[in-house]
C-alpha cells in the first residue's frame, strides 16, 4: 500500500510517500517540502498548496493519505493558519476519494519512536533507520511528513486486523 | 458586479450573493446555509462543504469572493474546525480565479451597521433593509455571509476609487 503523509502548513507543508505492508520495513517514494510565499495574500497562498498537493498526488498516485492532526495547543499565533493548511490538504485526499485519516504528533511520534514526547532529532534518525535511507531525509521539515505515513501503514493494518477479528466467528 | 459572501463554518456556512454597484443598494441573488453532518469524519465533511460551496458558485456566478476572516479571538473549542472550514471557502474562490478578500467579523458590521460591535440583531435588520427584503433573509445565519458580500461591494468600490485616484495625474 501507499500512503502519502502531510505535514500541513501555510510557509513550509511537509509531504511524503512510502510503500509498505503491515509488519515491514516501508520504502521511501518520495519527499518534499511544498512552500508559499509569505508576503502574498493567503487565497494566492491556498491555491499554490493545493496546486502543489495536487502536482504531489497525481505523480506520486497513493492510495491513502494521512495528515497531521492540529491542535489548539499548538502556537496560537500559528494555529489558524496551520488550520487552513490542513483544511486544504485534507480536502485534497477526500476530493479524491482516497482514504483520509488524521493523526496527533503524540501517535506520529509514538509510531516510529515508541514515545509520543520523542523530539525531532528522534524522530528524523528512526524515519531514516525504518526506510533504511543512507541519509536523513531532506528537508528535514518532511521527516514529519514521513512519520505520519508510517504511522498510517502501521496503525492502519492493526486497526485492520482488529476490524476482520471483530467480525470472524469466535 | 456580483460577490459572493461566505461566512465559514463546519456545522453551518452561510453563503450569500448579492449584485450591485458603488453606492447603489444591493440586490439579493441567493442566500444560503451549507450544513454537513456533525457525525462524520472531517475529511466526508470539508468534501460535502467543498461541493456545496463549488454547487453555489456555479449556479449563481459570482465574480468576487468575500470571505469571514478568523481569529484567535473566536471560540478556541470551534477556531480549528471554522479555521479549516475557512481555508476550503478562500481556496473555493482562488482557484476559480476570483478576486477573493478576507473581512473581520468588525469590518463587515461596521460596513452595513455603522458600528463594528453591532450585534446579530442589528446585521440581521440592516442586511433586511439595504436589500429592500421583505422578511428578514433566511435561515437566519446567513445574514452574516450577505453584510460581508455588502462589505465587499462597499468596500471593494471605495478602494478600487481610491486606488484610480492615485494613479490619475493631480
């Protein structure tokens, strides 16, 4: 399965794709950072990261996507935007019809780190170990990015599994 | 010209176009509630308000966008979810190329109230009244999308004045 990761913001929005299947190591895709200019106005703002979530889709063709969840308790100053961000990319998986779930940093973190507090350092060395890449991924924004596919690789086949058990006879 | 007011929400966005010219009364073309279903997941409910708001903009045809702006004034509890819902009402216009500005919650009742702490009453009485309506517009929480598509006409003609001002030689 692919899953796309999205890691939205308005000045940088992480996006990344890995190919993977429960219980394995996943493979990179690919990763990249989509930004808007700061100085234009946000419908400008909106449309170029839809366009580029677009342009990210249609090459990279996942057939999930997972978005990074946003929170009041992030910085308040940057939460709307952050929010707009997320309104976009989260439409841009739905509009498709692809599956599109949405998690916390806490089980994005506990994911790939095994603790929802790991720190970003943490974060960046387990994505490069569990997609054996020879570096950490560049930008180091979209190792977010990363996190949030994984996570929906992982947690998505368990959710799955606990779902068929659910409903096979006892 | 036709402009198109959005006051966005994710349980209820009201949508409203009005035509008119500077320092004319406007003239109500359609007015609106887009709800989505406060059961569902967020991706089913941006999808259902994006296609509600492309549905209205294809049928009535606006040619300029106004849209509420958020703050982190606004109920924390709901900022997130109205924030998202405002990123997909900015992106509706943006990406069909239409002018599309933001307006405070202050600048839109001082633009048909006289006053930015108007209350809803009073938004609701005026919108009646510069519109010529017979009853006050229904559901009533669309009131709100018509004073910012008044606001922008208003507005939009004060600034467009002001800007060929500028450029013409004194």
């Amino acid at each position: 399965m692919r899953v796309m990761g999205i890691d939205p913001g308005l000045t940088r929005c992480g996006v990344g794709v890995v190919e993977g299947s429960p219980g394995k190591a996943g493979r990179l895709v690919a990763v990249d950072v989509i930004r808007t200019d700061s100085k234009a106005e946000l419908p400008e703002r909106l449309r170029a990261l839809d366009a580029g979530l677009s342009a990210f889709l249609e090459e990279h063709e996942p057939e999930q996507v997972a978005v990074e969840r946003v929170f009041s308790q992030h910085n308040l100053a940057s939460v709307i935007p952050t929010a707009q961000a997320s309104g976009v990319a989260v439409l841009a998986g739905a509009k498709r019809g692809l599956p599109t779930a949405t998690y916390t940093p806490s089980e994005a973190k506990a994911a790939v780190c095994g603790s929802g507090t790991a720190d970003k350092r943490q974060v960046t060395t387990m994505v490069t170990r569990i997609l054996r890449l020879d570096a950490p991924p560049k930008p180091a924004d979209a190792a977010d990015a990363l996190a949030l596919a994984i996570c929906h690789l992982w947690r998505g086949a368990l959710k799955n599994r606990l779902a068929r058990q659910a409903r096979s006879p006892r």
